[in-house]
C-alpha cells in the first residue's frame, strides 16, 4: 500500500497517475490526512501529557520529603486522571491508525510512467513477438480433443473427482506435466533462483501482506472453518518468507523460485474461451520472486522478462510480450508485462506469464524492509512473475505440434520426457 509520507508529500500527483488505472482517489487521500491529522493531534496531546505526566511523578516524591501531604495525594489524583485520558488518546490513534489501513487498502498501487493509457486488454501495447508459427495438417484438433485422442487428460474424471476445473493427468499427459515442471526448475536454478517448497494455504495476514486480501478473496478458496486461504499463486506463500523482516542491503538482490499448485474459483468464467485447459480452478505453476532494491528493481524486471522470454523460445512456441495499460494491470502491479503464446488450432494468444514489478506497494504491507549501507531502514522492491504456467503452455505445445505421426515433443523436453512423440 502507498505510504502517508507518499500521500502527503505527492497526494496531487498521486491523483493524477491513479487516474490512469482509472481510479479516481481524490476523496480517499483526504480522508487519510484528514485521519492522520487526528491520530498526529491525539499523539502530539499524548506526547505532552506523559512529558507532564513525568514531571508531576517526579515532584510526588519531594512533596512527600517535604511533608506536604495533601499537595502529594492531589498530584496523585492529577496523574490518575491523566493515565486515564492518555488511555483516550491511546485508543482513539489505535482507532485512526486502522482507519488509515483500512483506507489504503482501497487505493491501488501507483502506475509507473513506463505504463500506457488505455483501459481494458485492447489498449495494450505489443512490445515483441517472437517463434515461428507452425503450419498445422488438415483436420488439426484443438488440445481437448488431442487430450480424449490420445489419452492425455480426462476432464470428465476431473468433474467426477471433484468438478469442472480440475482435470486428471493421465500417462504421457503425466509425465508431461512432471518434465515441464522440472525444465522450468532447472532453468530457473541455473539462473541463480533459490528453490522453495512452500506451503499451498496461507493464513490472511500472508494473504492481506502481497494485496490478494481485501481485493481479491471472492476468488481464492477459504477453508473457513481454519480461516486459511488456497493460494492462487506461489507469489503469496514465497513473499511472506519476508514479512516483517529488516535484510541487509548485501542480501539484496534476493531470488526465489517455487513450483506449487494453485487454486483460483475464477467466479463467473464461462463459454468456450475456458473450455479444456484455457482456464481452470487448480494448476501447477512455477513463480520467480525477487526482493531488491529501489535502485536496482528496474534492472531485476528487465532479467526476469528475459528469463521468461528464454523459456518460451526453448518451448519453440510462437510468443509475443505485451506492455498492459493501466485499465488492465492488477491492482497492486506498478509496471506489468504479459507473455502470451499462440494456439494455432484455436487461432488465438493465450496468457502464460505476467511479470510485475510492485515496487514498495507490497513491501509495505510486509514490512518488508532493508538497512542500507547508512544504516538507515528503507522498504524494498518486489517482484514476480510465472516461469511459467503450465495449463495453457501444455494446450499450446499439443495443438502446434501435432503431426498425422503425432504429437512432438520439443527438443528441450525430451530429456525430462523419455519420448520424442505422443502417438
């Protein structure tokens, strides 16, 4: 969330760049000064009354050296009575400081000046695009078939297990899914991630510390009775790692990967743009997170797109990167980028990655913080991006590569795979 040094320092400019995500935040910065302004006078009051409060205990001790009794006990009932009201002041900055959270949590992260006007997918900007995109044979199926066709998937099993949304990996389908995981490990350690095993359900402090709660939690799974959430991506459990944590600036940049399932309800997805594995409640996914600097974060989004834009390029897929105006970049993103794959079969781009760069946003909400070389304590830069999702790069590599032979396996897969063709 945006700092109260931001907003009263910036609160005009801040308007004005929020504009841009289409959000209008004239009415709710006022209200957090004007909620900062109380908590500031309560704690000015309070602040003088314990100086006071001091000074009267002090004089008690020599009034009673003194003999002066009844002047003791009336500085004794003095001080009772301002205890009492420096509790008032206590509570009412307790009440405003969760007033001013609660207020911030409503306001979006502040878009960079890297980020186009526009408001919705449309206005994006194709910043790349990249592969060869494959001649099909005739009578080329799109994955749902090719996975009934050759026994990779069964959605309707999925339905039966547990609902739509949650499909079953069967055979080479399996091992599939297992080779890819393991290729997006493997080029994530070679360029230098530390791999973690998280958990997939976190509690609501990790969820509220990287922005999915409050904003998002009409789309996460809640086991209510723990009061624990599904994670929708491996960006929430592997974040947390550094809530209320101070890291030294040597520490700095810090990288993480983590291969996890994932759960999104997506509510009201529906129609044949989420038929077979176009949209689903539960993936695998590998992520990639960054800590770092202010100084450096712009240097470490530029390293994380390369690194997913190799990963696609050794997949052999057909790709393009897009820049996402700000009607269409997340809530908590302050520079956003999308990397989409071509479908062939189903003549449409499929979303594989977002890499992000929140800036301070989320490490705000951590605590998240680093002592610089002054010893001075600053918020760090988060970053992340999917290294990449596996559903629709599965969907991709089927539909493009199917031959009257089969369908071929990409060279880079066939070590992990044991088999150069699905036939």
């Amino acid at each position: 969330m945006l700092t109260i040094k931001q907003i009263t320092e910036q609160k005009d400019e801040i308007i004005r760049k929020l504009a841009r995500k289409h959000f209008d935040a004239t009415e709710v910065l006022n209200q957090v000064i004007a909620v900062n302004d109380k908590r500031k006078s309560a704690q000015n009051q309070l602040d003088a009354n314990l100086a006071k409060l001091n000074q009267i205990s002090k004089s008690i001790g020599m009034l009673m050296k003194e003999g002066k009794k009844e002047e003791a006990e009336t500085a004794r009932l003095q001080v009772a009575g301002m205890k009492d009201a420096n509790k008032l002041l206590e509570e009412e900055m307790k009440v405003a400081e969760a007033e001013i959270v609660r207020l911030l949590c409503t306001v979006p992260n502040i878009p960079s000046d890297e980020v186009p006007d526009g408001k919705t997918a449309e206005d994006n900007v194709v910043e790349k695009e990249g592969g060869v995109m494959p001649t099909l044979c005739e009578g080329a199926l799109p994955h749902w078939d090719l996975a009934k066709k050759y026994d990779l998937i069964d959605f309707d099993l999925g339905v039966k297990i547990t609902g739509a949304g949650f499909p079953v990996y069967k055979g080479k389908g399996a091992i599939l899914q297992r080779a890819l995981i393991n290729f997006f490990l493997d080029e994530a350690r070679k360029a230098g991630y530390v791999e973690v095993m998280p958990p997939t359900v976190v509690n609501a402090a990790s969820g509220y510390g990287t922005g999915q709660l409050p904003d998002k939690e009409g789309q996460m799974y809640h086991c209510e009775l723990d009061d624990l959430y599904l994670i929708p991506t491996a960006e929430v459990p592997v974040t947390n790692i550094y809530r209320d944590v101070i890291l030294d600036q040597k520490q700095l940049p810090i990288k993480n990967c983590a291969y996890t399932q994932c759960f999104r309800r997506e509510a009201g997805s529906y129609g044949k743009d989420v038929r077979g594995l176009n949209r689903l409640h539960e993936f695998s996914k590998i992520e990639i997170v960054r800590i770092d600097t202010p100084e450096h974060s712009k240097e470490s989004h530029k390293e994380m797109l390369a690194h997913v834009e190799s990963l696609v390029q050794k997949l052999e897929l057909p790709y393009r990167i897009l820049r996402l105006c700000g009607g269409d970049m997340s809530f908590t993103a302050s520079l956003c980028f999308d990397f989409e794959v071509f479908s062939v079969a189903q003549q449409r781009w499929l979303e594989v990655s977002s890499v992000s760069n929140f800036e301070s946003y989320q490490a705000n909400r951590l605590k998240c913080r680093y002592r610089d070389d002054n010893k001075k304590i600053q918020l760090c830069h988060t970053l992340n991006g999917s290294a990449l999702a596996l559903p629709r790069i599965v969907a991709a590599l089927l539909e493009n590569n199917q031959t009257p032979e089969g369908i071929r396996i990409p060279k880079v897969l066939v070590p992990y795979t044991g088999f150069d063709l699905i036939d």
